[in-house]
C-alpha cells in the first residue's frame, strides 16, 4: 500500500469512533454478520504454526471482541439456528461466532471466553484432526519448515522428487506445496522424510498436544455449542478431483458421526477453496455450507453458500478493531 493509502486507511479508521456507533448498528440490523477464527492461543506456544499458518488471537482479545459486540446488543446464533427459521427482526442484529480447523485450544481457551460469555459458537471439526494421530500433511509440512536441520532436507527433497525450483526456500517452498501441489504428492513427499529421519514419534507428539480428544467435543457440543464439518484431512478441494473430494465429506462426516452420536449438518471449505458445483456436491451430505466470501447473511442468503468475515489478524489500535467487528472486513465501509 502507498503511503497516500495509509493515511487513508487510517483517516477511514475515524469513522468508527464512537458517537458512530449507532449508525454502523443500523447498517446491520435485520442481518447476520458471521465471523471467523481459526485459533486461540497465546504466540509463541506453537512455534511452527506462527510462522507458516494464520496468527493465533489470544484469549483475551477474543473476549474483549464479543464482549463489545454484545455489549451493543447482538445476537449470537449458530447454524443450527438459522435452520430453524431464527432470524434477527428489522430492529436487532445477530453474529455467528465461528472456528475452523478444529485445534485443541479452541476447546479449551476459546471455549472459556465463550462459556464466559455465555455466547454460542459453531466449531468447524476436521475430523482427521483428532488425537491419537499423527499430524496432518498441512501441519507436517509446517512442522519440517520451521525444524532447523530437516527444513533442508524437505527443500532437497521437493527438488529431487518434484522438481520444483532449488532456490525454493521456506515461506515460498512451503506455499508453493501447500497451495499449488496435489496433495498426494505432498503426503508421499512427508512419508518419505518421516521414513528417512524416524520423525513419526515426534509428528504424533505433536499431534496429541494441538488436537482435541473426542471428550473436548463432547464437551462442546453438551454446552450448546454446534459441530460441523470442516472436512477430513484439511485439503484444498483445488488441489483434489471432485470425487476425492466428496469422499473427504463422506469420511468427516462419519467420524463425527460416531463421536458424537449424530452426522454434522454444516460444514465449511477447507482454506475457503471451492470450485463451480461443489456446492450442489456438498448438498448430498450437509444441509448448509459456509465460505469465506465477506458479505452479510440474510434470510435469502443460499443456505449452501454463507459468507463469513475472517478475522484480520492483530490490530494496530483500537479504531481499526471496531472497523472489523462493524463491518467483517478493513476495506472502505460499503465496498
């Protein structure tokens, strides 16, 4: 951004100073703003996550977020609700509070600050991320970039197996694999490494330590909250076929099922990547399908496509948070 575009940016943050609260209360009212997160936690506790996946938003900035949204009068809802026909009237409006991936401290740190709060939330679960496993290729791939010797062993590898470019190297190598590669290629590329340097132990150690077990569900889901699909292994349907694709959804859908008694009714796009038609493919299995695709919901909205805003990241100041939580997003209001 240039410099004239951050003074910009900045002047815009002035219109969500207070005494304009009402007005952006307005702007909202008889709609549903739903709102993502992917982790709640403290930085620096996963040292591999911070560094290649979506920054973790300590539990006390969760709290303080929702507080001032209820506060303002919000209405929390889940999905379960809107597939009940529970709307926010002409004069309320309504925020669905929302996690996917499914990590551990989202069932414990997160849900504190929602038990806290008393506010309801969706957990999007996916259910090869449970413990007693190993991590996923997402997760492994995280774990061998930010290891400081087997980080160039996973470059020399790539180079070796997929010819990818030798100047390749951390943030970009690992974009590129996790983005632009079919999946299996990857899998068969971390198989390799974890076979070659006996890294499984500590692949599944860390596993158990970021994932929840079947009682932390339980737990949610016995305390009002929903569980839905996230699918089963974390994949970019860009980088699968269509039928890989569906048997993702088929597969979370049964683990959850047998976890928790009853096949999840929502569910969400791993990385917010989808194709034409996944949607008519989704509704052979879930009855609703959020995205990430920033726009407010209202009773129209197709229940196959529900946007969500997902959350920025840290704020630089206080105007700039209340721009988010009026608005999901930190572009110009109304665009």
């Amino acid at each position: 951004m240039s410099r004239l575009g951050r003074v910009a940016n900045r002047a815009a943050d002035l219109l969500f100073l207070p005494p304009l609260d009402r007005l952006w209360r307005r702007r909202l009212r008889g709609n549903v703003l739903c709102l993502l997160y992917h982790r709640v936690d403290q930085p620096g506790r996963v040292p591999f996550l911070d560094r290649f996946g979506v920054p973790p938003i300590p539990p006390a900035e969760l709290a303080a977020e929702l507080g001032f949204l209820q506060r303002r009068g919000a209405r929390f809802l889940t999905y379960a609700d809107l597939r009940a026909g529970r709307y926010p009237s002409s004069n309320e409006f309504a925020v669905i509070v929302s996690f996917d991936d499914g990590l551990r401290c989202n069932y414990e740190e997160g849900l504190e600050v929602l038990e806290g709060l008393g506010v309801p939330a969706v957990f999007f679960q996916s259910s090869g991320m449970l413990a007693g496993g190993g991590l996923v290729w997402e997760h492994a791939l995280y774990w061998y970039g930010a290891h400081p010797s087997l980080v160039t062993q996973l470059a020399v590898l790539a180079q070796q197996r997929l010819a990818l470019p030798a100047d390749l190297r951390d943030g970009p190598l690992i974009a590129r694999l996790r983005d632009a590669t079919p999946v299996a290629q990857v899998q068969g590329l971390l198989a390799e490494l974890a076979e070659r340097w006996d890294t499984s132990a500590e692949l599944a150690a860390a596993a158990n330590l970021l994932y929840p077990s079947e009682a932390h569900l339980h737990r949610a889901r016995d305390a009002g909250h929903e569980l839905g699909s996230h699918g089963h292994r974390h994949v970019p349907r860009c980088n699968i076929s269509a039928a890989e694709f569906e048997q993702e959804l088929v597969r979370s859908s049964a683990v959850l099922a047998r976890v928790l008694g009853e096949a999840p009714q929502s569910f969400s796009y791993p990385f917010n990547s989808h194709l034409p038609g996944d949607a008519q493919i989704c509704g052979r299995h879930f009855r609703q399908v959020a995205t990430v695709d920033g726009a407010l919901l209202t009773p129209s909205t197709p229940a196959l496509a529900l946007p969500r805003f997902t959350w920025p990241g840290p704020h630089p100041n206080r105007l700039r948070r209340r721009r988010w939580l009026w608005t999901g997003t930190l572009a110009w209001p109304g665009r």
